[in-house]
C-alpha cells in the first residue's frame, strides 16, 4: 500500500552511471575522474556524455547476470556486499529472539535454504489454490481477493494509503488501476516485433506455471491464452503512463455508497471489510478500470477468473516457490530485459529482505556504514542549493513577483530527510521461521497491509520514509513537500566528503537540485507549500510555464534512441524540467563556494570542467537493448545519453567551459535554448 513518488529511476531499474573514481591534486590520492574513461575522439560540444565516458563504455561488458552495467550498478555492487555480510553475520549469529538481529537473520536463512524450498516445491500456495477452485460466482470471487492481498498475493485490486492530496494533512484509501501481468497496457496491443517477442515470453511462462501445478501442456497452453485474453480486456481499461502523469484526472474522491450502487459486482462494502478499511469515501484514481472490472465479473466465466487468478497469484509467488518456478520466471525475464543468467541467490533473497523489512536491514545498515559527518556536510549542500534556487527564482524573466512570492515559499518549506528515519518501522508481528520462507514474506507483507490501513483517516505521519536507508535513489513526494535522500546514495560518485567541491556538486548536487525541481515541474507545480494539490499560479505565469513545458517535450521527442524508437517526450517531461533544474541549481551553488570562484586545475581540468566531467560520469552506463526498450516504454525517466546532453544543450556555463561553438553537435543558438528554472 505505499504510494509512488517522483524521484530518480529505482535501484530495481538499475541507475545509469559511473565506474571507477579518479584525480585530485596530491600524488597518490583517490582520483574522481578517470582520463583513461574518456573518449578523445569526441569533442565535447558533439556528445558530451560519449567525451566523458566513451572509452569506458566502449570497453565495458555486461555480465551475464545483468541487464547494465554503470556507475549506479557498481555503487551497488559494493553496497550489496556490505549489506551481505550484515546479513551472513545475522543469519550465523546467536541472536536475542525479538531483535532485529534475529528477525533480519531468520529472513535470511529462511530465503537461503533452497533446499527446503525445493522439497516443497509449490505446496505453500496450494492452500490458496484450493480456495480460487472453490469460487463459485463474482461475490465469492471479490471476498477472496481482498484476502490475497493481504497476503502480499494481489491480482486485480490495487490500493495505497497515503496523503489526501486536497487534504495532505490526513491520510486517505485509494484504489488504482492492476490486474496486468506484462508491465504495461501497451504491452498488450503494441504489434513490433520486440513486443511480440516479449508477449510469446509471458505466455510460455504462464504455461509454464500451470504446467509445474499439474496441467497437461495442452491444457497449459490454453489456460495461458485465456489468462492473457483476461488482461488484455483490462489492459484496454488502463490509462496510458502518460495520462497517469495528471494529478487532477487521477484523483477522483467518491463515497463509498456511491462507489458500491456504481460497481456493485465488485461489492465494495464487503471488499473494504475484509480488507480491514474503515472509511466513508476513497479516492478511485482510475475510474474506468473499475467500471471494466465491475463488468467482467459479469461477462468472464467463473473458470477462467479462477485461472487468472491462479495464474497471478503464481507469478507473485514464483520467486518464493522452488527453482522451477524461478527458472520459469526469469526466462520470461531475459525476454523483458535481456539478463542471460540468474542472479545469485544470496542477491535475490537480499533484495527480499530490503523489500519485505527493510528498515530492520537498513538499521543494521546505517549503524555501520553511515556517518553523522556525512549527514551534516549533506545537509550543508542542500542548505547550498536552497539558497541557489531562491536566487534562482528571484532572477526569473518569466514569472511574475507575485507567484515568486508563493514558490519561495514553497521551497523553503521543503522537509529534508537524509540517511534514515527518525523513527523506525514495527516488525514485531512479523513471524519468520527458518524452514518456511513463503510463509516469512506473507507474514511481512499481513504487517505492511495492517499498518497503513490503520493509518486511514488519520493525521500523516511525516516522519515516515518510503525508500529503506540502503537504497541508492532519491525522491520528492509533492503531497508531503520533502525531499529524501538515503544513505545508500550518499557514497562516490554522487559524493564523498574528501572530494573537491566541483565532484560533489556536479554529482550529489546535481540529484539534491534535482529533487528539489520536482517541487516545481510539470506534476509538483500543481501542489503548494502544505503538499495540497491547489493551484497557487497566477494565470499568466501559468501559461508561460506551460509554454516552455511544450518545449521540453518536443526536445525530447526529437533525440533516437534505437532504431526508430524515441524518448517519449511527454512521459518523460518532469524528470526531464528536474534534470535541467537540478544541474542549472547545482552550478550557481558550486560557484558559492571557494573552488567555484577559483580557476586551479585538477588533472588539466578547470573546476568548471570537473563539474559538468562530474556530473555526465555519474550516468555512465551501458544497458541491453531489451532493456533500453523496456524503459522507453515505462519509465518516466530519458536513457542515460539524454539525461546529460539535453539539460547542457540549454546551459550558458557549459558553453563557456567548453568552448562550444556554432557547428558543435550540441550547439542551441542562445534564443533557442530552453530555461524554466
């Protein structure tokens, strides 16, 4: 039930960066720019993401176990080691029973002894198959789905809790678009040969699922072509990821009674009852799935809801089950992204544990790996970019004094979070045993489920974090107006306290600057100080905003990426304005300081140049075709290529520290290019 928030790309999505480190002035100290990494074929104002970094992607392979490699994917690799040992030494240690020591160990092993999970093989899940095939009409259907998710099984209902977003004070219960097993809407209408290839993947792994649980292959086969038929009626129902982007459109507060005459098949009152909800009204953020699914309960037979239902409810669960149901999973995988061998199981059952209790691990974490001197020189670098952004704004040409006024204000009421929570989450009901790892992650998730339901109608508890302390990202949530940076990002190359101001703002800035554009891009712009959704824009500024928005988009629309596949400008548009902000925010802040007002070189590089050097090294990366076009697709951020050459296309001091000239690649003539904040 945790609700999404505007940030960089997740860990999951593998980050875009950098490997390695490089040069400072004395002999034989760390050196944060690599020479050897950069490609002296390419002139800067050409592509300056391939000067910075085109020897090292040239040179780089990826492993058979990944979709990527980069600088995110070598952060964390050594993150994962460190949190594998906290987790070895867990799992091996005589731990008091009730700690986190124990609970975080038990989790582990539990996760670790494949071979009590293989003798199992898919017996923990029978009890719910059991109860799919004893369904007999739609009100039976809609009494056991809530169940299921509970369970961390769901299928067709999608909920969240989180702040009221014309209410931001209180939390309210929303109900989202689901029901898909491919990752997107258009994965099921889209005709190219890539999607082809990725629908025949999923297909032969639904079969391959039912085929582990019993059927024949040719019943298998028609099962799974009967499940994606159910999909693809819902998919038909789901909004697009770029109208999902619309704040307004997607909220929606309904009353229940109203919900329930709407929907009846569904029969709310009883779903929200089994779910544990209590509450007068709900926010239904996509309507029209709803009305489809209320539809279907009438339109699809029985026995094919109790195949759809199996077949989500195995797919959720497949990585919990035995290896052939994980060997199934990831040859749909290596369709999806690319990867050409499994990750070790150590890896995957440490992501598990991140996911299913991951501020116990990430107490662990920090305890050991994170510093409070890393947490005050953070927070000096965000107090830093707060002040080059007002200035930023006080110096703006296209808005009014007036809204100046109400965004100043806005900023400075931004919550900083950085490293981990003041308070940390209860797992105390979590019940973990060591033989029984399915039954750990469903107990996890009943306590995920019982805490945000009890905190429905109540006041939001801005202490919460929604990513654990060892996650490399960042985000901004516009309804809690914070900014949040955990300690997992808080390493080289985004930062290091003994690094020289240009590597640090050019990296960490960069993201904190960011994060605090979010505040004010396309989405965040509709909500005000308080994290309500309420527009605080005179008309005029509105429509120059708006304008420039227009702008970016089209930008982005233009740049290739394979083949005849491009940036999708409008699904990208606010971590794009985010990235042109964040590095524009980043660089008036890195000139507040003494090396910014300074021409010193470093390893034959002017504090300027080491700045943006910093900055494009962070999003070295070289990712599988697969997963290129997977991203393109879904995720709200450009690839890595775009996400530096665009935002220092449109930027004045690039210009200047590189010499770009009329002719270069890059090169925007000054009335051209793109300025918002």
């Amino acid at each position: 039930m945790k609700k999404y928030v505007y940030g960089l790309p997740a860990v999951a999505l593998v980050l875009a960066g950098m490997v390695g480190c490089s040069g400072n002035k004395s002999e034989g100290a760390k050196r944060y720019l690599e020479p050897s990494n950069i490609d002296q074929t390419v002139k800067p104002g050409d592509n300056f993401f391939q000067y910075v970094n085109g020897a090292w992607i040239k040179n780089a392979e990826i492993p058979a176990t990944e979709t990527g490699v980069g600088s995110f994917t070598e952060l964390d690799k050594s993150t994962r080691e460190h949190l594998r040992g906290l987790l070895e030494g867990a799992a091996k240690g005589s731990n008091a029973k009730g700690s986190i020591e124990q609970l975080v160990g038990d989790f582990y092993a539990a996760g670790m002894d494949s071979a009590t999970i293989d003798k199992r093989g898919y017996e923990p899940v029978k009890p719910v198959l059991q109860k799919i095939d004893a369904l007999k009409d739609a009100a039976s259907i809609m009494s056991l789905v809530p169940e299921m998710d509970k369970d961390g099984l769901g299928t067709m209902l999608g909920f969240y809790v989180g702040p009221d977003e014309k209410n931001s004070a209180v939390n309210i219960f929303s109900i989202y678009q689901s029901g898909l097993g491919l990752p997107d809407r258009d994965y099921y209408f889209n005709e190219d040969p890539a999607t082809a290839k990725i629908q025949l993947a999923y297909s032969n792994y639904v079969k391959a699922l039912f085929a582990l649980t019993g059927a024949d292959s040719v019943t298998a086969l028609t099962n799974a072509i009967t499940v994606f038929g159910i999909e693809k009626q819902m998919a038909a129902a789901h909004r697009t990821n770029v109208e999902l982007r619309d704040p307004k459109t997607n909220y929606n507060k309904t009353a229940v009674a109203d919900l329930a005459k709407r929907q009846p098949l569904i029969n709310w009152p009883v779903v929200l009852k089994t779910a544990g909800v209590t509450a007068d009204s709900l926010n239904v953020a996509q309507p029209a799935y709803y009305d489809k699914l209320n539809e279907m309960l009438k339109t699809v037979s029985i026995n094919d809801w109790k195949l759809y239902l199996k077949a989500r409810v195995l797919q959720k669960s497949a990585a919990a089950l035995s290896s052939p149901f994980v060997d199934a999973q990831f040859e749909y995988s290596k369709a999806l992204t690319g990867a050409q061998k499994l990750k070790p199981r150590w890896e995957r059952i440490y992501q598990s544990v991140d996911g299913n209790i991951g501020e116990a691990l990430g107490q662990l974490y920090v305890k050991k790996y994170f510093t409070e001197d890393a947490k005050k020189r953070m927070l000096e670098l965000v107090n830093n970019l707060e002040k080059s952004f007002e200035h930023r704004i006080g110096n703006l040409d296209w808005m009014s004094d007036s809204t100046k006024v109400i965004a100043k204000a806005k900023l400075h009421a931004f919550t900083k979070k950085i490293g981990f929570p003041d308070k940390w989450r209860d797992y105390s009901k979590v019940s973990v045993e060591k033989d029984k790892y399915f039954e750990a992650r469903v107990s996890a998730a009943r306590n995920e489920h019982e805490f945000y339901v009890s905190q429905i109608g109540k006041p939001v508890d801005r202490t919460m974090w929604q990513m654990t302390p060892p996650t490399i990202n960042a985000y901004y949530d516009p309804t809690r107006n914070e900014i949040v940076f955990p300690a997992g990002i808080l390493q080289f190359p985004f930062f290091d306290p003994n690094a020289d101001d240009a590597i640090n703002y050019g990296g960490i800035g960069m993201v904190i600057g960011h994060e605090m554009t979010h505040g004010f891009d396309d989405q965040g712009s509709q909500y005000d100080k308080d994290g309500n959704m309420k527009d605080w824009w005179n008309k005029t500024d509105k429509e120059k905003f708006q304008a420039k928005v227009n702008q970016v988009i089209a930008l982005y629309n233009s740049f290739t990426v394979l083949d005849s596949l491009h940036v999708n400008g409008a699904l990208t548009v606010g971590e794009n304005i985010a990235d042109m902000g964040g590095i524009a925010i980043a660089y008036d802040a890195f000139k507040m300081t003494k090396q910014g007002q300074d021409t010193t070189k470093i390893d034959g590089f002017t504090p300027d140049q080491r700045f943006f050097m910093s900055f494009a090294q962070v999003w070295r990366s070289k990712f599988k075709d697969e997963t290129v076009r997977q991203r393109v697709k879904t995720d709200p951020h450009s690839p890595a290529m775009w996400r530096v050459i665009a935002p220092l296309m449109n930027f004045e001091p690039f210009y200047q520290a590189f010499n770009v000239k009329p002719g270069d690649k890059m090169y925007k003539p000054e009335a051209e290019r793109i300025k918002i904040w």
